[in-house]
C-alpha cells in the first residue's frame, strides 16, 4: 500500500525555476488528495489535548468539546462551532502563541470575524484570570476599537471561561466531526483554492 509520500510519479525538477507543466501537474493531484485529509489530520492533532489537564478541573480535550457544544446549543453556525472546537488546538505546538496556530488552522474556512475571534481569544480570556497571574486583566481593552470585540469578548464569557464543568452534558468528539469535514471541505479563501 502507497500513500501520497510513496507515489510512483514525482516531480523532476530540483528547483522550482525549471519545473514543467508535467512536473506540475504531478504535485497537483497530489496536493489535492493530501488536501482532502487535512480533516483527518486535524482530529489527530487534537486528540493530543486527551488527558493534557494542566491544572485545570478538566482535560484540554473536554474544555475543547464543551465549549464546541455550548456554541453549538446556542444556536451557532457550524464554522462558529468548528472554531470553538479548535481554539485551543495550539496549546501543544504553540505555548505562547495558542491562539495563533488555531487561528491559522481555521482560516481558509470562516468569516474574517470567526478568525478574529479565534486569533484573539487568548487576549479575551485574560480577562478572567490574567489579574491572578500578576498580568492586566484588562489586557483585551487594546482591541476596543475593533469591530469583532464584542463577539470576542462574548465568545470567551458564554463559550470558552464557561467550559471548565466536568459534570456538563459534553457533546463527544464524534458529533463534531462531520460538522469540522463539511466546513474543511472547501476554503472559501486561500492562495491556493481555485476559483469557480
């Protein structure tokens, strides 16, 4: 069995300033078969949040799948709910920057305010704790001029600072797998999606 690092037909060039029509068209079927994945390989990376607790009264996993299922009660679009699931998926790669690497991940896929949001949240969340740690609490009140504030700072009080309850209803990470292949499927904007 081959998978798409083992394909029979490769590229030939060793730049990219001499490559082909035919070397190029080698690498895009290729990309968009590894394209296709990308679903899959974002629910094994976030299966590495399974039993990372950090202190906190529940694992990174379950906070993830409880603030999912939260936005999802509410009424929330399934791009909204995908972030919600997601906005912590940096914690293992990106200590300091978590929200960032989520953001990035998403980005293709939502709105320029769900992105925001995401990219953000980190600054939002401080809100509720950062004054413990010795840090402004008030550290989102940079971003007041904004237009997404608002639904950041929403975000955080009804979804995310909300989602630390072991005893809540959690949603398991199967229900929201379908949602996260249907908004993945297609970037509504990227450098390299084609346009219809």
């Amino acid at each position: 069995m081959t998978d798409s690092t083992d394909t029979l037909e490769r590229a030939q060039f060793t730049a990219m300033d001499n490559g082909t029509q035919a070397d190029w068209a080698i690498i895009g079927k290729d990309y968009m078969d590894f394209a296709s994945r990308l679903p899959d390989r974002v629910l094994t990376h976030l299966k590495l949040l399974n039993g990372d607790f950090g202190g906190f009264p529940i694992d990174r996993m379950q906070h993830s799948l409880q603030c999912a299922t939260r936005a999802r009660r509410d009424g929330r679009d399934e791009a909204y709910v995908v972030m919600a699931l997601l906005h912590d998926i940096g914690d293992t790669l990106g200590t300091y920057n978590h929200p960032e690497l989520g953001a990035a991940m998403i980005k293709p896929f939502v709105t320029e305010e769900v992105h925001w949001i995401c990219q953000n949240h980190g600054a939002f969340q401080g809100y509720y704790y950062f004054h413990f740690l010795g840090g402004d609490r008030n550290l989102r009140d940079k971003f007041r001029d904004n237009p997404h504030y608002d639904a950041c700072a929403e975000f955080c009080e009804k979804y995310d600072q909300s989602a630390f309850d072991p005893a809540y209803d959690t949603e398991p990470l199967e229900f929201f797998e379908p949602m996260l292949r249907r908004v993945m499927a297609r970037p509504l904007k990227s450098m390299f999606a084609r346009a219809d």
